[in-house]
C-alpha cells in the first residue's frame, strides 16, 4: 500500500479522500490557492502545499505544479477526487510517467470515453444499448438535415467533448436545426478546444439512471447497483437516491449487466459511473461514462455499507477488487442533497460571504459531507457546493422524512443557500411519489411563499435567538421556541 497520497483537489472530496486516508494510516499531501490557505482539508492533511494564486486555472489546474509538489512531498500516489483534473488523460498519463499511481482509470480509457462519439460506437460493439443517433458529416446544411430526418425528431446535437449541458441542444422541428448544430459547435470549441458535434434521438421525460462499477487491474468488473439522478437544473444533478424508485429486481439486474459490459469494453480501472437514459416503457439506454467517483458516490457507500475511496486506493495499489459481485446487495434507501452557497430568489446566483453561523445536522442515518467550517469565507473563484446531507433509513418514505428533517436542522447563517428549494422539492408530493424525470423542476416550478418580515429581520431574529438560547431558564427550550426547529413557517436561508 503507498505510504503518502497527494489529494489533487479542494473542498469537501478532498475532505472526504483524507478521512479514508486517516482510517488506513495513509499520510497525506494537501495542496492550496490564496483562498484556501487556511481550509478544512488542508488543516486535516499531515502536509500541505501552496498553489500560488486564487482562480483555478492558477492553481488546481495546473498539472506541472501538483506534479512537482507530488516529486517535492515524496508522495507514491495521486488522487484528483472530482472535477478539475479527474477526467484529464494528459494529467493522468503525466502521473504515470513520473513513476506515481493515477487513483484513477488508465489515460487510455479515459480518451476512450471523453470522446462521446468513440464511446457510443464502443458501447455499441459491446451490446449496450444506445439512443438513435449520427455521428457523421454535419459539414454542410443538406447533410445535417438528412441526417436529422434518418435520426428523427425531437433531437439534440450535442458536442463530442465535455459535459454539463455545454454544446448542446434541443431541436424539435426542422426549422431549427441550422441554428442549433451553429452555437452547439461554437459553444463546444470554445468550452472544449473541440467543436465535434453529434445528433441523438431526445426522449421525453425520461429518468436519468445511473450505475456505479469498479474494475481492477486483473480484469474484474463488478456493479455497485443504480442511483436515480433525475432531479436536475441545468443538467446538473441537485438529488441523487438509491435504489431509484423507477427500477425493479428485473431491470435492475438488466442495467448492472450493461454497466459492466461498458466497464469491460474499455478495460475499465478504478471507479466509474455508467449514465443511462430511461425511458416510460422501461428501456434504457446509454449515454456516457464518468471516469471517476462521483459527486454523489456517498448515497452507494450508504445502501452497500462499503467505501468507495478505499476501494480505490487498494485498486490503484495493484490489488484486485475487495468483492466479488456476489457480495454485494442494497439495504434500505438513501438520499443526497448538495447544499450550495447560491440564491434561489435570484436564478440561483452564487452567493458570498463569511459563515457566521455553521451548524451542520446530526442524528441516525444523517451523514454530512462537507469542505467548510464556521468562520470560513465563501468565494468567487470556485463552485458554490458547501455540503452534502445524506440520509439512510429502511425504506424511501421514511428517507424522505429524514432528509426534511436534517435540512430543517442545517444551521447556515452569512451566506444564502438553496436549502429552501430543497426542502421544498423534498416535500413535493410528485417527488414523494417517485414521478421523477429530467424535466422536473421544469414542470413542477418550486417557488416558497412570500415572508411578511424583510430577510435580515428574520435572520436578527434567528440570531439572536440562538445567542440567548443557553441563558434560558430550566425548561424554557421547548420545540417552538427554536426557529430552528419549529417547523410553523420559517424557512432557513
């Protein structure tokens, strides 16, 4: 096993890779911006490194700087957590080249499947199933629209490189694709340095499901069961659950088969997700490939009671997978919510500022992944996500009411917070119900009912509440006496 990690990221993954660490005596290496000098991961790490500079092409972008930290610290191995430089091929290769262990999939594999085009045609070699699509010519005006009439509409053109909605876009009738397959391709140049395009059938409503897998270096692959991520604003995922709601015993077996035929395909290492698109009749079909552990990789960790970076560390190292298929089941149902420093009364516009007040919830089943702490300073120059609450219990019902109950306890004050807009999808009765799709939040628009006070009276209030609430006589704490608690209309920011 390597004797020192260097944690290539920030925030609460970094936070969440150096606890594993901890467990197994692994020391590990830290790195930070100007902003992050004094942040939680680096106060946890054995050693930490300056990356000069506050934005992130500065500093956790910059290969050439982690790679001489790695050479200065004496570290065996790197792990890029997510985003960032997790799904770099030239990154991890250059890990590689310099004698170290990338905590990752081979550079191989990920060129394989950062090419969407490459992946699909791969995917299709294998037997998992794929969307109607083109990915040829889209040269001149007449080739896009034969190939739009031979894919048939609604579609999207989407681009071949990236994610995350960038170069895509839906077009449902004819009079709209030249200007659509134009700004997909500028968008996907300018976002990615690569202005490929492609045409796939859209599906309505659909869920998006997806499967976790692990491979190791001996050739083993296994499934470790689906999440449901169908809740999204902007084709970023808000709620992640397991088991999805939409998936029974027989198609569950089904989409675990496909994932790991897709894993084997590209001789996949380490751990991955397979993305699928499922839709009203219960057929799915594959869309892509992350290769790396996911933001949401903590809802899997809690219905299979296993860790997921120690798994991949033990692979990085050389060693086969930790279980065999045969070893693996679901138990009960949890829940993700990431809770971000951002505005849902203004277009979910980030929001800045200090954390006056940090209370994070506790209690059975509730498991907070964060990267922040009280008196920390929330910036411009890296992505809003401050936590995650992740719930288990025995069944979905009661995970919901979990979940309601620890954001209700998630005490947030000097920033807002889209905790509002969570609670409120939480209890929405279409969500309770499982009627879930990727256009949600489109057809159910979540919007919180007007406050008679002004924002800074009710958070004095709150605050000063909170302030005098040890002082209180014998008895005098009682459920409705918190704002906190009491669940009679206040709403936390």
């Amino acid at each position: 096993m390597f004797r020192k990690v260097l944690v290539a990221n920030r925030g609460e993954i970094a936070v969440r890779i150096i606890r594993t660490l901890r467990e197994m005596g692994i020391p590990s290496v830290a790195v930070y911006s100007d902003p992050d000098r004094d942040a939680l991961h680096v106060r946890l790490a054995e050693e930490a490194y300056p990356l000069v500079g506050s934005t992130s092409g500065e500093t956790y972008l910059g290969s050439s700087k982690l790679l001489e930290i790695a050479r200065q610290s004496g570290t065996e191995a790197v792990h890029p957590g997510y985003g960032f430089l997790s799904e770099n091929a030239d990154f991890a290769a250059a890990v590689e080249a310099a004698g170290l262990a990338f905590v990752g999939p081979s550079p191989d594999a990920m060129r394989a499947l950062g090419d969407k085009i490459e992946a699909k045609h791969r995917m299709e070699a294998a037997g998992v199933p794929v969307l109607p699509g083109w990915s040829g010519s889209l040269d001149s005006a007449n080739e896009a629209r034969a190939a739009a009439e031979a894919v048939g509409y609604p579609l999207l053109v989407k681009a071949a490189a990236g994610g995350g909605g960038k170069g895509m876009r839906l077009v449902e009738a004819p009079e709209e694709l030249e200007a659509a397959v134009e700004s997909a391709g500028r968008e996907a140049e300018k976002a990615f340095g690569d202005g490929r395009i492609f045409l796939e059938r859209y599906l309505r409503r659909p869920r998006h499901v997806e499967v976790q897998v692990f491979g190791d270096a001996q050739g083993g692959a296994v499934h470790l069961f689906e999440r449901e991520c169908s809740i999204q604003r902007r084709h970023q995922k808000i709620v992640e659950e397991s088991p999805s709601p939409g998936v029974d015993a027989e198609l569950r077996a089904r989409i675990g088969e496909a994932a790991v035929r897709a894993a084997r395909a590209v001789g996949y290492r380490n751990a991955g997700t397979v993305e699928f698109l499922l839709d009203e009749d219960g057929n799915f079909y594959f869309m892509e490939v992350n290769a790396r552990l996911q933001v949401e990789h903590p809802v899997t960790e809690l219905v299979t009671g296993r860790d997921l970076v120690r798994a991949q560390l033990l692979v990085a190292a050389g060693e086969p997978l930790p279980y065999a298929q045969d070893e693996l089941e679901q138990r009960g149902h949890a829940l993700e919510c990431r809770v971000y420093a951002e505005d849902p009364d203004n277009h979910f516009l980030p929001s800045t500022g200090r954390l006056h007040v940090y209370r994070e919830p506790t209690g059975p089943g509730i498991r907070v992944d964060s990267g922040v702490r009280e008196g920390d300073q929330v910036t411009i120059h890296y992505d809003p996500l401050l936590a995650k609450v992740i719930v288990h219990a025995e069944t979905r019902q009661l995970a919901l009411d979990r979940m309601d109950r620890a954001l209700a306890d998630f005490v947030l004050l000097g920033v807002r917070t889209n905790i509002p807009f969570l609670r409120l999808l939480v209890g929405h009765p279409a969500f309770r119900a499982g009627d879930l799709h990727t256009g949600f939040l489109e057809e159910h628009p979540l919007k919180r009912p007007a406050s008679a006070l002004p924002d800074a009276a009710l958070a004095a209030a709150a605050l000063a509440l909170l302030c005098q609430g040890p002082q209180l006589p014998e008895g005098r704490r009682a459920r409705a006496a918190s704002p906190w608690l009491d669940g009679g209309g206040w709403r936390l920011r």
